[in-house]
C-alpha cells in the first residue's frame, strides 16, 4: 500500500485522496490514513500523515445517500465524489488516487453493487486521477 501511495503521487503530482469509510488498508503511517473502520486504530497516533477524505462506502443494504430514480449504488458514489467531495472538500485536479477495498472486510463483508468498481474508475479517467 505504502508504494502504491507513493505511486500515485508520483504519477499524478498530486498528494490528496479519497478513501471509504469502514475500510481497513493497514498499520503504517501512510495506510493509517486510509483506514477509517475503528477510531481506536487511530488513537494516540496525532495527525494523519496523508490529507485523506472519507467518503460512504458502496453497500447495497445501508447506504446513506439521497437515491435517485434508476440510479445505482454505485452511480450515488461517483456522482456523491463529484457533486460534493469535487466542490467542497477535494478539486479533482489536486487527487492523486482513490483508494478502494473491492470487498469491505474490517466490519462484517460488503460486498459493492456490481457497478461501483466500473463507476469510480470512470471518476478516475475523467479527471486524470490514479
């Protein structure tokens, strides 16, 4: 994980990301960023090496965002990243990488609508992000 951290700012040249809640990527310094599961993982260890945004994660069953007509799950993710995280909190052009669990494991396994993968990649090329 610390490598492909690296990797991504490296090749974007950009140092902010977003990451899901409930997701666990490790114990290291820059993974310590990531993971946003359990606040006791995080506890004692003062600010987060990287500049990290938490967003909901993909589950079908308990996800809190508005549904639209005919829209997925995974469709709410991207157009939640891009109508709010975009605008308020991280421009596109300043995300070196989303960095995604395919299958939540930490709290119980989520598993994703079959269309989050596909629609964050989409987020991804279209603005240039790893």
């Amino acid at each position: 994980m610390e490598g492909a951290l690296k990797a991504a700012i490296y090749a974007t040249g950009r140092d902010k990301f977003i990451a899901f809640r409930g997701a666990f990527h490790g114990r290291t310094f820059g993974t310590l960023s990531l993971t946003a599961s359990r606040a006791a993982q995080r506890r004692g260890f003062g600010p987060q090496a990287l500049d990290v945004t938490h967003v909901p994660y993909a589950n079908p069953i308990r996800f809190p965002l508005e549904r639209r007509a005919g829209e997925s799950t995974g469709q709410r993710v991207a157009r939640y990243i891009e109508q709010t995280i975009f605008k308020t909190t991280v421009a596109p052009e300043d995300c070196a990488a989303i960095i995604v669990e395919p299958v939540q494991g930490e709290g119980g396994y989520v598993v994703p609508s079959p269309d989050f993968l596909p629609e964050l990649r989409r987020t991804c090329d279209e603005h240039g992000i790893a």
